[in-house]
C-alpha cells in the first residue's frame, strides 16, 4: 500500500521544479496556474530567486504548494493512485490538493495569507523555535511547563523519536531549550524561522484564516487526509477544513502521521516535492519501510517500479 507526503516550509530552493516545467507541460501548466492565481509571477521568483525573498513565509507556502502540486500532477497522470496522503504543516494543503479536496488555485491564496498571517500574528524577534533532540514528548512538556514563566511555549512539531520541535516568545523557548538539556536532552539548535509556528501565538493568523478556509469550495476527499493535529484520517470536506484550521496554532503531531499510516498497512512512501526532509523522518518512525522521493525529473525511474 503506498501513500504520498508533501513537504512543508524549510524544504524551498531557488530552481526547484524548473527541469519538471521545462520537460513536461503538465508541470509547466501548473506553474502558470499559480501565477494567474496570485497575478503575479510566483513562478520567476521559484525558478530565480532571490533566495532571500523565497524564504519569505507568504511567498515560500505558496512556492512549496506549487512545486508539490506540479510533481503530483505528473505522477497521478503516469498512474501513481496512493491509499493514503499526508502533509507537514503547510504540505497538507497539497495533500487536500492531491485528494481533490480544494482546487489548486484556491490552496495557493490560501497558502499566500496562511504565510502572511502567521507572519503578522507575532513580530519578528519576538517568537523563536528550537528543536530539541534526544528528549522524549514527556521530557519536552515539561521542560516548557517549568520554563514557561507565564510566557507562550511548547511542543510545535512531533517529528520523530527523539527530534521534537519547540516554539513560544523567544526568551521563554531559550529557558526550556536549557530546562530540556537538564533533563537529558542531547542539544537543543536555534532554528532560523521568521515566526514561533504551530503555538498559541498563532491564534490571531488561525482565527483570520478560519473564514477564508471555511468559504473555499471544498469536497469529499478521493482518498482520505490523515490530518497533522490528531493523526485521524479525514473523509469529509467538513472535517478536513476544520482540521487545516486548528493545525495553525496546534502542534504537527508527524510522527502519529507515520504511525498511522503503517497500522493501515502503508508500506510504500513517496515523498511528493522539494527536498528529502519527510523521508528522514520516515526511516526513523518506520524502520524497513519503502521511501522514494520525487524532486527532480531523474527520480521518475524509480516510481515507475510502482505503477
């Protein structure tokens, strides 16, 4: 049984999906697709750069939705037909996009002020992220309860054993970054993020972006969604809106994704975008499973051994 993942922020790179949209019309489409979409030329700024405007947030969702959505499409035309798809954070939006859930233009200006809200919610400087390696769920709450000192942290995404991601204001995520080290954390890294994702300063982008998700047309799911903040599979148009809105300010619980795919019996994963970030994460939740990721044009040999 095969599923397809997308892969969220931090996997962008100026060129990427530029050698799918020079050899196949399919890709190229899409990428002028986006374009129209934003009335703009989203499409120059992934293919050129500079890096230091793709990074960012409102402009790297919506290149990472349409790099992810240009590959899919190429595959799903090849015959590529998963049991099962999931996204990281941003990434579920291509994998609702996947699952006909929403139409492809509506995700990439969803994505567009998704960023740009999150961007808002908190001004730069204030919120920071850390990952925390070597520590268990456990450990890492209770690192941000002791260091929380009425400040905003805690566990933002769940990615693997032993690879937990914190975010809050900034001095609060440095007190539990040293607060998970006394506890028995290998390191904890400063992540070079513009904004604390996946926390509860991400309330006021959530509770922008509610409305404008629940007014896209939106449809049963062809094959079902399993959602980033409860690793449930969603089957209804209903239930995934709501699952991409409260994903905004809850943790991305990654690792229970993976879990639950393979107790439904995946075996097979295709990483669907840029970057090989999700098929790291795979090999450490799922030792002996299949992982293929497709970012580039010479990837394609090796799916076709399963078509």
């Amino acid at each position: 049984m095969i599923a397809c993942l997308f892969p969220g922020q931090g996997s962008q790179a100026v060129g990427m999906g530029q050698a799918f949209a020079d050899q196949f019309p399919i890709c190229a489409q899409t990428f002028a697709e986006a374009d129209a979409a934003l009335g703009e030329s989203l499409s120059g700024l992934i293919f050129n750069g500079p890096a230091e405007q793709l990074t960012l947030t409102a402009n790297t969702q919506p290149a990472i939705l349409t790099m992810s959505v240009a590959v899919w499409r190429l595959l799903s035309d090849r015959g590529l037909s998963p049991a099962f798809v999931a996204g990281h954070s941003l990434g579920e939006y291509s994998a609702h996009v996947a699952a006909g859930t929403l139409a492809f233009a509506d995700a990439v200006r969803l994505v567009r002020n998704r960023g740009r809200y999150m961007q808002e919610a908190v001004p730069v400087g204030q919120g920071a992220m850390a990952a925390i390696l070597g520590l268990d769920e456990a450990g890492v709450n209770q690192a941000c309860q002791e260091a929380a000192q009425g400040e905003v942290v805690s566990a933002a995404n769940l990615n693997s054993p032993g690879q937990i991601v914190i975010a809050g204001s900034a001095a609060a995520v440095a007190r539990a970054s040293e607060r998970a080290k006394a506890l028995g954390a290998k390191r904890a890294i400063p992540l070079p993020v513009s904004a604390p994702f996946h926390c509860a300063l991400m309330k006021p982008a959530e509770e922008r972006l509610a409305p404008e998700l629940r007014a896209a047309a939106s449809h049963d799911p062809r094959v079902p969604v399993i959602a980033n903040v409860d690793a449930e599979p969603k089957r209804t148009a209903a239930a995934s809106i709501e699952a991409l809105i409260r994903q905004v300010s809850s943790p991305v619980r990654w690792e229970n994704v993976i879990q639950r795919l393979a107790s439904e019996g995946v075996t097979r994963y295709v990483e669907v975008g840029p970057g090989k970030v999700l098929s790291g994460l795979v090999k450490k939740i799922v030792p002996g499973a299949t992982i293929l990721n497709v970012e580039g044009p010479d990837d394609l040999m090796a799916i076709e051994g399963l078509l």
